[in-house]
C-alpha cells in the first residue's frame, strides 16, 4: 500500500488495478472535491453530482448550481449510487475522466 501524501483512510480491501493511487502507480495532485455518486452502470467508472452556490454581484445573492463529473471508481473502494466520496485529481484516465476516488466518506443507508 502506498502514501498517496493526502490525510485520508487507507482501503481495508486490496485490489490489482493499475490506476489504483492505493495499490497502482497513478499519481494524484491538485484539487480535492467531494460529491455524491448519482450512477454507477459503468465498469469502475461512477458519476457524481457536485452542489456548490454561485455568487451574483449583480443581486449581491447567491445561487444554488450543480456539476456532475466522471469519476474512476478503483475495486478497492467500490463506491455503489448514493455513497458521499471524497474525489482528488489525476492525469487523464479517458476523454471525460480526471478524477479519482479517495475515499468513501458516507454510504447509503438503506
């Protein structure tokens, strides 16, 4: 297992993934989001749902906006629709994906 230089949990679960920051050799830097994963049909890659507020100078409010973002989804961590992750950057795994997951901060209950 390696140091990925970020203070988060260490996956109990191993895996061979090579683009595993844990068990792999992808290198992460640069921001650190975290989401909510909305979808995930695809072979370890989810999609998450961001919510952040937008300032507007002009009515001196804020509004409410989401992004949604394709994210790798390594087997050690296997984040399931609804679990809060924590996401950090990496180099670019596919034409839509940069982003790792970190950490599973929160599952679904059911």
């Amino acid at each position: 297992m390696e140091n990925i230089g970020v203070p988060v949990e260490v996956p109990k679960k191993g895996c061979n993934d090579f683009n595993c920051p844990f068990h792999g050799s992808l290198p992460v830097r640069g921001r650190i989001l975290e989401g909510i994963v909305i979808r995930s049909h695809m072979t370890r890659t989810v999609v998450i749902r961001r919510d952040y507020n937008q300032y507007i100078p002009k009515y001196l409010r804020y509004e409410r906006r989401h992004s949604r973002l394709s994210v790798h989804n390594p087997p050690c961590i296997d984040a399931k629709t609804g679990d809060k992750i924590k996401i950090m950057e990496c180099r670019p795994l596919s034409k839509s994906v940069s982003f790792v997951i970190i950490e599973k901060i929160e599952e679904k209950k059911l």
